[in-house]
C-alpha cells in the first residue's frame, strides 16, 4: 500500500472522529470537508477520479455550503457549546460506541472472505460512466430525477415562512 | 496499478460507516446528525466504488452519483427541517424533545 | 317565382320578430306596432298571391319547394320543404289575415304596455313558427314549428311576468302541450323507423302500400291523436286553455283560439290518410270530440269571466272539429277551423276592448248594460255570437256547423268485423251542443250588454282597434256563403277547393235535418232571452252550485285530479330526492370510513394510554418496555436500527 | 409542419407564458387587462389558426386518418407519441377551441386573484383536452387523460366557490380512480396482445386487431367503460359532477361541462365501441338502460334544485344519458345522433353556466329564490338564459333537438319502450329548464335588488354567435354531421400500421 494511500486513509478516518466530537458545530464541517477531500484522494486513488471530482464539487463544495449556510441562520453560541459539552460526558458514549464496534468486527469478519482476489489493473474512465448512467440506467436516473423533484419541493414546502404566506 | 486494493477499501469503508453510526446514536444535536449520516453514506459510496474498480465495472461509479444525489436530498430536507424548527421557537436542536412530527 | 314567395312567406314574419327583438328598447311603441304589422301584412299579401297562383296552376299537387336537405344518414332522410296545397292554402290565409288583423288590433291594444317589444317579438315569431307548422311539407319541419309556437304561447301567457299566478299558468300550458309533443315525437319515430322518411306524401304512400302493419298504422295514429288532443286542448288535456286566458287578450284570439289549437285539426287533417285506415282512432277521435263539444259547452254555461266563457267555447269548438274529423268529414273540420277563427277572433278582440274599456273587469255580473255605451262593440260581439250560435242563413257559424252535422249523420264506424257504430248518438250531441252553445254564448251577450248598467265605460275604443272588428264582424257573417247544405242551393265551393275529384254531397239527406240544425241555435237563443234577457231576468245564475255545478263553474274539476294524480306525488318524490340519493350514499360511506377509522385510532390510543399506565403503575421498576419502542426518540429508533444490523451480521457470522 | 404537435402544446406553452407575463406585469387597475390576458388570447388565436390549417390543408395521408403525426417516445415498451385526427377528434377540438374563447372573452377576468397562475391551470387544462382527443397510443391517452384532471382539480380547490376543497377532492378521486381502472384495462389489452403476437406495442390501430376471449374482451371493455363513465358521466358514478359543477369557478365550469364530459363520450366511441365491438354489442341493453336511466333521473333531480349552478349540472346529466344511448344504440344514426347532442349540449350548457357565472358575479348568490326577476333589470342576460334553457329542453331547430331526435330514433328501432321512456325525459326538461326561466328570468323583481348592469353589447353578440351556431346545428346539421362522423376502423385500419397483423 502507498504510502499517500496510507496517509490519505488515516486522514479520512481521524477526520471523522473528529467531526463526531466536536462541540462547535463550524469546526465540524470544517473536519468533514477535510474527511471529504481526503476520501476523494481516495476515490482517486480506486481510478475513479470522475467520482473524485463530483465528491469535491458537489460533496464538499455545495452540500457542506448548505451546512455553513445553516449552521451561520442558526445563531449557535456559546450557551450550545456548553450545552453539548453537557450531552456529551463518556457515559453517553458508551453504549453507542460499543454498538458501533461491535458492527464495525461484525463487517469486518464478513467482508474478509471476499479479499482474496487479485485486482484487475484498470481505470474506468468517465465515457463508461456516462455511457452506462444514460444507457442501462436511464429509468434510475428519472427515478433519481423525480427524487430531487420531490426533495426540492418538500424543502420548499417546509423551509417556507408560514408567518407570511396564505 | 492501482493504489489501493480492495480490501484496504472495505477495511477504510468500514471504519468510516462505525464512526458515522456512532455518531448519529451519540449525538443529539441534529446538525451532526445529518453529518454522521453524510459520513455514513460516504461509507457506503466508498464501497461501491471500490467494487467497481475490483470488477472493472461502471456501475460503481452510477451509483456513486445516485448516492451522491441521494445525499444531497437527504441534506436539503433535513437541514430544511432544522431551519423551520429553529424558526418556530424551538430552544435547542434537540432530536430527544418529543416527538418530532407533532412540531 | 313560388320558390323565392314562399321561404319569402316564412322569412317576414321571422325577420319582423328579429328586428324587434334585437332593437328592443329603441324603437317606440308606434314603430315596433308599425315593423310587426308589416312584416305579417307582407306574408298576407303573399299568401294571396300564392294562392292565385296556386289556383290557377294545374289541379294536383301544390307548390313544393325544398330548401336544404336536413338530415341525411342511412334509415331517415328528411327535409326543411315547404308544400303549398289546398290544404295549407286555406290554413296559410287564415294565419296570414287574421294575424293581420289581430296584429293591427294589437298594435292600439299594447300601446301603452312597456313590454310592448317582447309582445310583438312573441306575436310575430308566432306567426312565422305557425306558418312553419303549415307549410312543412315534412313532418319533421312541422315538428318544428309545432313546439315553436308553443313556446310562443307560453311565452305570451306569462306575458305579465310579475303575477306568480300568469307564469304557473304559461307553464301549465306548456307541460300539458309538451306531453303531447312527446306522444307525437314517438309517433314520428314510428313513422320514420318504418317509413324511413318523414315526409308527409311519402309516409302516406307507404301507409296505403301497407308497409305499416294494422296495429302499426293505429298506434302511430292514436299517438299523432295524443298530439293533437294536447294541442288542441281536447279531453284529457282540456285543462291548460282557461287558465291560458292569462295572457293579453290579443294572445287569446291569436294563438288560443285562431290559430295555435287548431294545429292539432290542422294535423289530422294532413294525415288524413292515416287515420282513414285506423278505424278505432277514428272513432276514439269522434267520441273524445264529442264529449268535450259537450262538457266545454255545459262549462262555459256556469263560468262568470267573460274570458273563460270564451276559453271554454274554443274548447267546445275544438270539440266539433274533432268530432268533424272522427267521422272522415275532415273538409267540415277545415271549413269549421276556418269560420271559428274569423269569429272566435271577433270574439275575443271585442271582449278586450269592452274589458279595457270597463276598467278590466271579466266578470259579466259586475259588467252589464254596456249596449248604450259602446254601441259599435256591442253590434260586433253581436256578430260574433250569432256565429258562434250559427244562427241560420245570416252566419257564417252556421254553414260550416251544419256541414259537420250532415257529415256526422252519415258516418259508420266499423270498429271490427262485425260491430259498427252509427253516427246519429253522436249526431244527437252535437245538436244538443249547438243548443247549447246559442243558449251560452247568449247569456253572455244578454247580460253582459243589456239589463242594467254595471260598471262606468270610460275611453274610446281607438281605430286602430276598430277597423279589424269591422273586418272580423263581416267575415264572420258572410264568410261561409262558399259552402251550403244540398238542401239550400247546393253550393260546394270549400270542398271542391280542398278535394277537386270527390265533392262532398249527401243528396240523400232529409231536410228537416237541415231544419234541426236550424232550429236548434234559434231554440237556445229563445231560451237564453227568457232567461236573461228580459227587464227582469228570470235567474241571475243557473241554480244548483252545490252539486254538480260548482266543480265545473270554476273548471277545476279535471285540475284537482291532475294534482293528486301527478303534481303532488311529483313534487313530492321530486322533494324526497332532491338531495341525490346515491350522492349521499357514496358520500355517506365515505363519513362512515372516517368515522370508523377515526373510532379504531381512538380505541387505539385508548389502549395504548392504559398499557402506559398499566406499566407506570405496576411496573415502575422494570423500565419503560412501552415506553423504549415508542418514545417518539429518533436516536433510540436509530439505536434500533443498528442493534438490529448487529443481530443480523451476528447471525451472518455465526452461521 | 405537422400540425397536430403544435396543437397539442401550444396551449401549455402559452399558459406558461402568460403566467409570466402576469408575474412580470401585473394588472393595474381591476378594470384593465393584463398582458397575460393578450397572452391567452393570442395563444387561442394562434391555436385555431393552426386548427383551421389542420382542417382544410389536404396532404399525402400518412396515417389511417387524415391527420397523423408520430415519434417514439419509450422505443422499448412500444410506446411513441402517435397523434391521429378524424373528423370526431376535430369537431370536438373545434368546440374546445369555441368554448375557450368564450371562457377568455367572458368570464376569466373573474378570477382575479393570481390570475396568471389561473390560466396557466386553464390552459394546461386544454392541452390535456386536445390530447385525449388526438391520441392514438394508448399509453399516451392515458397520460393526457390524467393530465387534464390535475390542472382542472387545481382550479377547482383554488378558485372555486364556498365548498370547493370537498368538490375538488370528489371530483380527484372519482376521476382518478376510475383512471386507474382504465390504466389497468391498457395494460391488460397490451399483455394479451404481447402474448399473442410477441409485440409490444401501444398502439391503438394495432392493438384493434387484438383476438379476446368473449369474457376478456369484455373484462377489459367494463374497465374503459367505468373510466368513461364517471366522466360522462353515468347515473350511479355521477356523484362528483353537481358538487364540482356547482363548486368551480365559471371558466372551470364551462370547460368542466362543455369538454371534459365530451371526453368521456369520446373515449365510450374510440375505445368502447371501436375497440370491442362485440363485447360493446353484448354490453348495448345494459349500457342504454344506464342511459335512460340518467336521463330520467338528471331531469329529476335537476327539477327539484334550488341552486342554478346545481340545476345546470343536473341537467347535463340527462343530456350525457342521451349520449350515452346513442353510442350504445349499435348504429352509426345512434353514433351521430351522439355526436350532435356533445356538440350542442357543449355549447348549450357552456353558455348558460357563463349567464349563472354573470348573475353571481352582479349578485352573489346562486340561489333562485333570492334572485328573482331579472327581465326588467337585465333583459339582455335574461333572454340569453331563455334561448339557452329552450336549447336546453330541446326545442326542435336548435342543436338539441337534432341530437336526441337521432338518439331517439336509432334507440327506437331497438326498443320502442326504451325510446319512449327516453322521450319523457324531455317533458322533465320542460319541467326544469322553465322553472329556472320562471324563477329567475321571467319573474316578479326581487324587492331589495341593487341597481345592476347588464351584460355589455359585445358580450351580447359573443352569446348571439352561439345562439346562431346552435340555431345551425339544429336546422342545417347535415354539413355537420358529415364532418365530425368518426371514421370506421376496419375501412381504414388496412391503409394503417395495423393491417399489416393478420
């Protein structure tokens, strides 16, 4: 394994821990943009490097905006700081962190018996993507289509003033 | 030659989809929440294309892109949950006060 | 020539009734009186014309002209044709002048009417519609015409639309005269399935060439008779033409004694043919009449509105044409048709405007001795009345009444192989009407004009209005000198006009039949004087209200049957249903579903509500089971979730 | 170019222009019009002008009808956008075309709050109209066919009157509904005719030829014939009608009345009739029994109601009952007695909910007897109701007349009884149509009736040409009845994409 593989891996799991407990809900993004560049070296890293570039645009670049967008119309402060220093003392931890393991063992005994074959050597380029989303998976891609249809509305619907509107 | 085997994929994705559920059951604030959850699809995203580089398929990446838009929704309309609880008075952004659907 | 006339006869009446309906509002009173009379005086001057040129053209056949083609798909073709024969010649020339002359008389009688636009708008298109009816050469443009000028007539009857009492009257007329139609659209719908057209001269032929089985030809008759019966205000639809009377006087002399209840003569007398092969018709035809010459006659006895007396007398009339066309003396129905609208018209023209010149009083009681001061009325109501009665020689009334009681002497029914009917009970009524008809419309005259004064005649009758009285009183005097009985000089003008090969005569018939019908006007004449027309009259009213009398002075015997027997269970189940039954059904069974699961949510909760207790109270201890499931907490659902991803591997992994 | 496209989305394209047209200029005054008004009207110009190219251009027929226009749309499911026009679909595009303009010029300047959004609803409305009436896939009838309901559902719940979210839901969820059912008989003819033949197609030509079992023919003939039914509508499925009649604004209510049952009636001919026609000849006693029955019990219902709108709405049940007996009598007379009754019903009835829109708009209310007498206040209005309620109960020379007079016959030659039963229902339209004359029109005034203004000249002479079109169909209907016959099917299916299945 390389050794930016390595370094690439590691930062995208210790970004994550640190998104997961981080008081301040800015530095939390702030991590999980790091978590997310650091997966799209990854994706890189896997020959995908269409995936990589959509996961920095559209992951780390717009949906975590819409996060910092939130997070700055919320108004958090100092009083919620304390206040999820509060939620978190170790006790809370401790149940979910031992689910979590426990899962995490779980996967990972199941999924070795698949790692034994060799890798095929080769990169799929974004022609292939776009040949098979539009091709085989045109249908999916109008399902995914009327999915956002119905995100954008549902948003629209809920986020709305109702103060002003009829 | 790829950089990355499959294996160590699985391993990384794996880890990354524990942290995120970890995250979702230890935190109640809902702005992290939906991050753990941003984090565990990014798991499961992972996998996918890892799959698809083993197998030299491209349906790994297609549905890379279906999670991504998938994400995105989820994002859209969770964070537009918050805003409208948050408007309405709400004190904290506390997913254990009740029951959410009776607003 | 005659293809541009006789559309041309249709089209100025029509074109009249546009251009008054469209400026109404900005045309005086004098101009729309001025466009109405002319555009109805055009078609008279035509229909002169066309007669001569009918006339003096060959013998069969009359003028066709066939516009457009109506309708054609396969099984029915049918025509807008009209046909000038003989028959609709007459027809046509008493629409056209005594239109005229009702619409000259109209023109002073409406002058101050606001609605004056709408009346003549109405009267017009009246006319026109009639003359569709008259011409149509296709028993389907007749159609036409038929419901047009029935819905004229309601129009004008609710003329004075602010009464509730006028517009139930108009809608009276029309439902009765509509249910009628609706036999008479069945009829045709026979006809034309078995005919495959409607057109009068080819459903005709195809009758005679028996393409129609018996029973056929007689329910397509009795359904045309239906028809007719309601048109004409005949037994058992007698009951809309009285309260008809609601509408201007103008109205009643035009449409509700000239012209509009004849259609239904008119009708049988076209089809003629038909009705000759169905004998039973024919005879129900002569019975129906008969009874209502005879009760139209005994009602008009004991009325006391001087408008109704003259309804119930058309009705009588009616009566003596059906009875006429009963018995195949349908030439008689026509001669009759004819001399009744000049005088049943003076009639009631003259009854207007002694009304309006009493300050629109219609009781006869409350009138009297008007004979000093409207002298020329009274001479026209005189007229009037002696034909009606038929006094002999000097009536029109009379030649025409006498032709139908020689025609129905000699008349034999042959309803089955061996039961036939003789014509001399029915002969017998009709004399009695007559009788009775001079002893009626006599006791009008007598108290109405002689005795002493009643109400204060005030005014003019204008001579916009005389000069049609003039006209009417002439023609109803000496507008039956055409046709006489074989008895007196034998003259058969009318019936060789009509039917040129077979001249109607009973050189057989015995003179004191003749005599009889002479003799039986003079005799009610006489009565009626001794009764009420002497200084001191012998009674004011026939005696006996209380029986027999009282449902029909008011004429409202056959009205309260009609309202048991339809109107109220109508109303009623139309009341019961109003709210659409299956509506509420459907809607019902919807409520019922919500309430239902709205019932099943509160059980449920119920439930719920009690376990929670159930495990608060006895169970503190154990921990919240209920409370772990559904505690509304998205992270213990998540936790769940997880915890169940976890069984799941851990059974992957076991196994 | 091929017209019949452009037909079809010309009126949603323009609706979305004059949507914005209304967002970006609003009106200033309530009395001027807005651009977005010019918009419509333009676009409806635009629409007939295409209409009357597609009418009189005669070109090379590609299709089994003279209009024809086709593209796949989902080559692997069979299904492609075919648009095909005989005269039927014409005629009746024709009357949607005639009662828009009428809805335009007289009554959508009511609406006036978001007005632009309004015809944009109403304008959807027609393309999903023309639609139906073009569409030759099935898959694509069904697509128009739903499109039309939604935008007629929104103007309902949106602009109606006082009850309207209860009229627009029951019309939703009747229309809907019943859609759903038809869908399911599509399918069911599709897969049978895959089964067969191993193509899969929508196609309507081709799916004609079809062999069914007696019981499945008639399975999936019921199944078309419920959807159609609830919209023509039939007496036991009518229940939507009144209530979205009486609720819709009075565009709505026009195109709700004048077309859309028309769809219904439509689709009985193309897809009841057409398609099965021995299952539809074995179906005939029960179908023309419903009919009479609606007949009857329309004319009923409608003398017995107090509110105009409602009565209207009645009424137009009894006269869909004389449609529906003509389609079913079994002969092309039937056929075109049927034909001429949508024609004048559509006109008729359009043009007396546009005179009870006008008086509720002079005053608020649709309850006869607090309307009263409007001859001396309104004698324009007033005798435009008159012609059109004479219209209504079948006045012979108007439109009317000449339907039933067809339908009455073609029904006679089967069933004299059934003809006779029928032919009462027009005493029963005497009963309705005057007593809505004499409560409203032709009555005492009301005592406390504010000064009102009648309708103005022009609008006069808008009505005054549909009284002289009904006054044609009625007296000289043979041109007509000529132009909007539907074509047979077997004639021309040889000429088509379908004669080439055996």
């Amino acid at each position: 394994m390389h050794a930016l593989a390595l370094l690439a891996a590691c930062v995208t799991v210790v970004g994550a821990i640190m998104v997961i407990t981080r008081r301040v809900a800015v530095h939390a993004v702030l991590y999980l943009v790091v978590t997310l560049l650091a997966l799209a070296t990854v994706l890189v890293m896997l020959g995908a490097s269409f995936a990589a570039m959509l996961e920095i645009i559209i992951y780390a670049g717009a949906i975590m905006v819409l996060f910092v967008f939130v997070i700055m119309m919320l108004n958090l402060g100092q009083p919620d700081s304390a206040r999820e220093k509060e939620w978190l003392r170790p006790r809370a931890w401790l149940g979910p962190g031992v689910l979590a393991t426990i899962v995490c063992a779980e996967l990972l005994y199941c999924t070795s018996p698949l790692s034994g074959a060799a890798p095929v050597p080769a990169a799929i380029t974004v022609h292939d993507v776009g040949a098979d989303l539009f091709g085989r998976y045109v249908l999916v891609v109008e399902l995914v289509s009327y999915l956002l249809l119905a995100g954008l509305v549902s948003a629209f619907y809920i986020g709305r003033n109702r103060a002003g509107g009829r | 030659m790829l950089a990355f085997s499959f294996n160590d994929t699985l391993l990384v994705a794996t880890v990354l989809f524990s942290i995120g559920l970890a995250g979702v059951l230890v935190r109640r604030n809902m702005v992290f929440m939906l991050m753990s959850l941003d984090i565990m699809l990014n798991a499961a995203a992972l996998v996918f294309v890892g799959a698809g580089a083993r197998w030299h398929d491209a349906t790994g990446q297609v549905m890379f892109v279906l999670i991504l838009a998938l994400a995105a929704v989820e994002t859209a309309v969770g964070l537009a949950i918050i805003v409208c609880l948050h408007a309405r008075g709400r004190p904290t952004l506390d997913a254990d006060t009740g029951n959410l659907l009776r607003g | 020539m005659a293809e541009i006339l006789l559309p041309l006869l249709v089209l100025c009446p029509l074109a009249a009734s546009l251009v008054v309906f469209i400026s109404a509002g900005r045309m005086g009173a004098r101009a729309i009186g001025t466009v109405a009379c002319a555009g109805v005086g055009i078609s008279a001057v035509l229909s002169i014309i066309l007669s001569v040129m009918l006339l003096s053209g060959p013998v069969a056949g009359g003028l066709q002209v066939t516009l457009w083609p109506w309708m054609r798909v396969a099984g029915l073709s049918a025509d807008i044709a009209f046909t000038l024969d003989r028959i609709s010649m007459v027809m046509v020339l008493v629409v056209t002048i005594v239109g005229l002359l009702i619409h000259v008389y109209a023109a002073g009688y409406m002058r101050d009417d606001p609605g004056i636009a709408r009346f003549f708008g109405c009267m017009t298109l009246f006319v026109a519609a009639m003359l569709v009816l008259v011409l149509a050469s296709d028993l389907l443009c007749l159609f036409i015409g038929w419901e047009g000028v029935g819905l004229c007539s309601y129009l004008l009857i609710g003329f004075w639309y602010d009464d509730p009492a006028n517009t139930s009257a108009a809608r009276k007329a029309f439902y009765m005269t509509r249910m009628g139609d609706v036999a008479l659209l069945c009829g045709l719908l026979l006809l034309a399935c078995a005919t495959g057209s409607l057109r009068i001269g080819s459903v005709l032929a195809s009758v005679a060439d028996g393409r129609l089985p018996a029973s056929g030809v007689n329910v397509a008759a009795a359904f045309i008779l239906v028809g007719a019966l309601a048109k004409s205000a005949q037994i058992p639809f007698q009951a809309w033409l009285p309260d008809a009377m609601a509408g201007p006087t103008p109205t009643s002399a035009l449409i509700h004694a000239a012209t509009m209840v004849t259609a239904g003569v008119y009708l049988i007398a076209r089809v003629h043919d038909l009705f000759a092969m169905a004998a039973p018709v024919m005879a129900l035809t002569a019975v129906l009449g008969a009874l209502t010459l005879l009760m139209g006659a005994c009602t008009a006895l004991v009325q006391s509105d001087l408008k109704r007396i003259l309804a119930w007398s058309t009705i009588s009339q009616l009566g003596y044409m059906f009875l006429a066309l009963g018995c195949g003396v349908w030439q008689a129905a026509l001669f009759h048709l004819m001399t009744h609208a000049f005088f049943k018209a003076l009639l009631f023209l003259t009854a207007g405007a002694v009304i309006m010149r009493a300050g629109h009083e219609q009781d006869i009681f409350r009138l009297g001795g008007l004979r000093r001061a409207m002298p020329g009325l009274t001479a026209a109501f005189v007229a009037g009345a002696s034909a009606l009665a038929g006094l002999p020689l000097v009536t029109a009334g009379f030649y025409s009444k006498e032709m139908i009681l020689s025609g129905v002497w000699h008349v034999h029914f042959g309803l089955a192989r061996e039961w036939t009917l003789s014509g001399h009970p029915l002969w017998g009524i009709a004399l009695l009407g007559a009788f009775l008809t001079a002893l009626y419309i006599f006791r009008c005259v007598f108290i109405v004009f002689c005795g002493k004064a009643g109400t204060r005649a005030a005014g003019r009758t204008s001579r916009l209005m005389g000069i049609p009285l003039v006209c009417l009183s002439v023609l109803s005097l000496f507008g039956g000198v055409i046709e006489m009985p074989d008895t007196l000089p034998s003259l058969h003008l009318f019936s060789a006009l009509l039917d040129p090969g077979t001249p109607l005569s009973h050189a057989d018939e015995p003179v004191w039949l003749v005599l009889a019908g002479a003799l039986a006007p003079l005799a009610g004449l006489g009565v009626a004087w001794v009764l009420w027309g002497r200084p001191s009259p012998v009674m004011r009213e026939i005696p006996g209200q209380a029986g027999v009398i009282r449902p029909a002075r008011t004429g409202r015997g056959m009205d309260v049957l009609y309202d048991r027997v339809f109107v109220q269970p109508f109303r009623l189940l139309a009341w019961l249903t109003r709210l659409d039954i299956p509506g509420h059904a459907i809607t019902g069974t919807g409520r019922l579903t919500r309430a239902a699961s709205a019932g099943i949510l509160g059980v449920r909760a119920g439930l719920l509500d009690m376990l929670a207790m159930r495990a608060t109270g006895t169970a503190r201890w154990a921990g919240h089971l209920p409370g772990l499931f559904q505690n509304g907490r998205v992270r213990w659902y998540a936790a769940w979730i997880a915890g169940g991803l976890c069984a799941g591997l851990a059974m992957a992994v076991l196994s | 170019m091929n017209p019949l496209p452009v037909l079809v989305l010309l009126p949603i394209m323009g609706g979305g222009l004059a949507w914005g047209a209304g967002r970006m200029w609003p009106r200033a005054s309530p009395s001027m019009r807005d651009a977005s008004w010019w918009v419509v009207l333009a676009t409806l110009v635009v629409e007939t002008l295409v209409l009357a190219m597609a009418t009189f251009s005669h070109r090379a027929h590609a299709g089994p009808w003279p209009g024809h226009f086709a593209m796949p749309w989902i080559p692997a499911m069979g299904i492609a956008v075919r648009l095909d026009m005989d005269g039927l679909s014409l005629s009746l595009i024709w009357l949607s075309l005639i009662l828009c303009f009428l809805c335009v010029l007289l009554a959508t300047r009511q609406a006036t709050a978001h007005a632009g959004a309004f015809r944009f609803l109403f304008l959807a409305t027609l393309t999903g109209v023309i639609g139906t009436f073009l569409a030759t896939d099935l898959f694509v009838f069904f697509f128009f066919w739903e499109l039309m309901l939604v935008p007629m559902a929104g103007l309902i719940a949106a602009w109606g009157h006082e009850d309207r979210q209860r009229a627009a839901m029951k019309f939703f969820m009747f229309t809907q509904g019943s859609g759903l059912v038809m869908l399911l008989s599509i399918l069911g003819l599709v897969i049978t005719h895959y089964r067969q033949t191993g193509v899969l197609t929508f196609d309507y030509f081709t799916l004609a030829h079809t062999s069914l079992s007696p019981t499945g023919a008639m399975l999936l003939m019921l199944g078309f014939f419920i959807a159609f039914a609830v919209k023509l509508p039939v007496v036991p499925v009518h229940v939507w009608l009144p209530d979205a009649h009486t609720q819709a604004p009075t565009a709505a209510s026009v195109l709700l009345a004048g077309i859309l049952l028309k769809t219904g009636g439509y689709g009985m001919i193309r897809f009841n009739v057409m398609l099965f026609p021995d299952a539809a000849a074995r179906f005939a006693p029960i179908a023309m029994g419903l009919g009479v029955a609606g007949i009857l019990y329309g004319a009923w219902l409608s003398s017995a109601q107090d509110d105009v709108k409602r009565l209207i709405a009645y009424s137009s049940i009894s006269h869909m009952g004389f449609v529906l007996l003509g389609i079913f009598a079994g002969s092309r007379m039937g056929m075109l007695g049927a034909v001429m009754q949508m024609l004048a019903h559509g006109l008729g009835t359009a043009a007396l909910f546009l005179i009870a829109g006008a008086i509720q708009d002079r005053l608020h209310t649709r309850d006869m007897h607090r309307i009263g007498g409007l001859w001396a206040a309104m004698p324009r209005l007033s005798s435009a109701g008159l012609f059109f309620a004479m219209a209504a109960l079948g006045m012979p020379g108007l439109g009317n007349f000449t339907g039933e007079f067809l339908v009455l016959l073609a029904t006679w030659r089967i069933s004299p009884l059934l003809a006779t039963l029928a032919a009462t229902g027009l005493v029963l339209a005497a009963i309705y149509a005057l007593r809505m004359v004499n409560r409203i029109f032709l009555a005492a005034p009301q005592a406390d009736t504010r000064p009102v203004t009648d309708l103005p000249s022009w609008q006069m002479a808008v009505f005054a040409c549909v009284m002289a079109f009904l006054v044609l169909l009625g007296l000289y209907p043979q041109p007509f009845m000529i132009f909007s016959a539907p074509l047979p099917l077997p004639a021309t299916a040889m000429a088509g994409p379908g004669g080439t299945t055996p």
